[in-house]
C-alpha cells in the first residue's frame, strides 16, 4: 500500500487536484496489487461553499480526509497554522474525518504556488518526507509576489519537481537543479495537468447560445489590494462594454474591495463566483478572455481564446511569445490597446501544455520512485 497525502487550499489546487485523484483510481482498478491510498488534506486557506465546497462534488472528488479550517489571517498566522496542522497529520496525532491516524507516509503531494504549499514542502521535508511538487518551475521573477516566495521555497525543498513545460525545465537548470555539486533533484517536464482537466471536463459543459461577450476575471491581490489599480481594470472594462458584453464572475474579495471604493461597475454583467464547470463554460463560449488568473489564462490558451493578461508578468510566458496573450498590467489604455489588438489578430495555439495526461506520468513517476 502507497499512502499519499495530497495538501490542497484553493479552488485551482482541487481543481488540479481533481485529475491526480482520477489517475490514483484508474491504476486501482488496473493495478490492485500495487494499491495507492490518497488521502486529501484541506487548509482551510480560501474555502467557503460557493468557492471551493462546490468544486467537491462537481469534480467527483471525495470530501476532504483532514479540514484543518486555517481561514484568512496574515501570511506568518495563516502559514505557521498550516505547517503545524500539516506536521499533526504526518505524525498520526490529528485524526481523519473517521476518527483514525495514520503516520506511515510515503510522500507529500502539492500543487502550485499557495501558502498551502508552502506548508506542506516545510512541514513534509522537516519530517524526511518525499515531496512532490506539481507545477514546478514556475517563475514570474518578481519577488514581491507571495506566490514567487512560495514556489521557490517549495522547489527547493522537493524531491521530484513536476515541470508543466519546457521553460520551466529551464528555470530549474538555471537554478542549479540538475547540478550534482550542488544537490541534484529529478526534474521532469510531465505537461499541465490542468490541460488534463480542460480536455476531461469541455465535453460535459453546457452549450452557451451567447457567444457574443467576453470575460473578465479580477481577483489576484496584486489588482485587489491596489484601489487605483483596480479602478483603473474596471474603467477599462466598461470602456469594452460599450461595444462587447462583458461578463464579471466577481470574486468575493474583488467585491469587498469594489463597494469599499466606491467602483462603478454599471454596464458590466456581474455574475456571483462561477464554478468550474461554469467557468469553463464561459472560456469556451468568449470571443476573448480578460483575468489576473494564472488558471484562467491557460484554459483560455486550452480553449483556443485569446487572453488580455491584467498583470505586469506572467508565469505562463509561453502564452505571449505565441501572440495568444498580451500583458496589459492594470493600464486602462494598454487595456483597451490590446482589446483591439487582439480582436484583429489570427492567434495560434500549438500544443505547448503536454498531450493530456500529466496525471497519469506523475502518478507513474511517482510510483517507480516509491516502489
């Protein structure tokens, strides 16, 4: 029996790790005499029922073993709270939802860049715990993002780094990764496993007669935290919506920081937060998509749409070296410049992201290191 403890906190985690969950039970049932046992680990790092508990029973994903309920709070509380947390459950001193501990663990596995792995990589590797990261690589190079902090922190700290592409693979050799000299670390370019998702799960989505619009989607701290910044996405986005239908799942923490602000969002079709399957819905149905979302821009890229980028950097460089995205920041006029640019332009969107099936290599990766 392989004992794995897959350490999730936001809706991208569950969403990724949806498809981890889907190859654990497809080689069950192939390979019953080398059986894995995963177990799910809630933070608690962003979750209420509109936008985590929902995605559960919308992916088929079995309700979380452990729910350590962290909630919001600064870095160092929301963090220091996760790691002990995390260390109670690889030690067998905080039950499952069962009643039972376990403490006999074969490997951690975690996804991305939240301080929830950033938890789980400190509170694994003080435990000589085998560490799995999905998404490694990643690199925005702008250290003022919590997100950059977490995913190095976490490479550093893993024992099989899960590269999504090529110039992931590169940052780590950059990085020394593949350097004997300095502690080499197997380093393995798997593809996305949200493209495995986006393909599994864009047949099951419901046809949208409305295909006249485009979405936006606000939410990530740098756009959030910043009112002029915000203020400035939004003038750009009714500035859009005085020619195009622009649809705003609005995030509840965009929300908060809107009516605090006083932000006009009249001429904006405001939605409430939209599930996966909703989400997915409406990237596929868009003429174009707008986001500060690492996921978002990707299953844009997935769905053959092209994306105006609402940061000053992204992680997924490919995206704009193939003219499929274009990084705005949070300028009304470069905005509204690449609107238009955009429209006119005949995008590519080549298979950068793998064939479908990170999941499966990973588990299978996986395995070989383990058995």
């Amino acid at each position: 029996m392989i004992n794995l403890l897959t350490v999730i906190g936001a809706r991208p985690q569950i969403i990724k790790a949806a498809a981890f969950s889907r190859a654990v039970a497809s080689h069950n049932a192939a390979r019953p005499e080398v059986p894995v046992l995963e177990r799910i680990l809630h933070t608690g790092q962003h979750y209420d029922e509109n936008m985590s508990g929902v995605f559960f029973g919308e992916l088929g994903i079995p309700q979380p073993d452990y729910s350590l309920g962290v909630g919001s709070g600064s870095h160092g509380e929301q963090t220091s709270g996760m790691i002990e947390g995390i260390e109670k459950v690889l030690t067998g001193k905080l039950a499952d939802r069962e009643g039972e501990c376990h403490k006999d663990w074969d490997g951690v596995v975690l996804y991305g860049d939240t301080n929830s792995t950033l938890a789980g990589a400190v509170a694994a590797s003080k435990l000589h715990i085998p560490v799995f990261h999905i998404e490694a690589g990643l690199r925005s190079f702008n250290m003022n993002m919590p997100e950059e902090v977490n995913r190095i922190v976490c490479d550093q700290l893993s024992t099989i780094l899960f590269a999504p592409t090529q110039t992931a693979v590169d940052n780590l050799r950059e990085e020394g990764f593949f350097d004997e000299k300095r502690g080499f670390r197997k380093v393995v370019n798997c593809g996305d496993i949200m493209y495995d998702n986006t393909l599994y799960f864009s047949g099951k989505v419901s046809e949208n007669k409305d295909c006249d619009y485009v979405l936006a989607t606000v939410h990530r701290q740098e756009n959030t935290d910043d009112a002029d910044r915000l203020r400035n996405i939004f003038a750009a986005l009714a500035k859009v919506a005085e020619s195009t239908k622009v649809v705003l799942p609005l995030h509840p923490r965009t929300a908060k920081v809107v009516e605090a602000n006083g932000i006009d969002t009249s001429g904006l079709t405001i939605i409430p937060p939209a599930s996966y399957l909703e989400t997915l819905s409406l990237e596929k149905h868009a003429k174009l998509v707008l986001t500060d979302s690492g996921g978002v821009q990707k299953e844009a890229f997935f769905l053959e749409r092209p994306c105006i980028i609402l940061r000053n950097e992204t992680e997924w460089v490919e995206i704009i070296r193939h003219g499929a995205g274009i990084l705005a920041g949070a300028s009304c006029g470069r905005i509204i410049e690449a609107y238009s640019e955009l429209l006119g332009r005949k995008v590519q969107f080549p298979k950068l992201f793998g064939d479908g099936k990170a999941a499966e290599k990973i588990l299978s990766i996986i395995l070989n290191f383990l058995v």
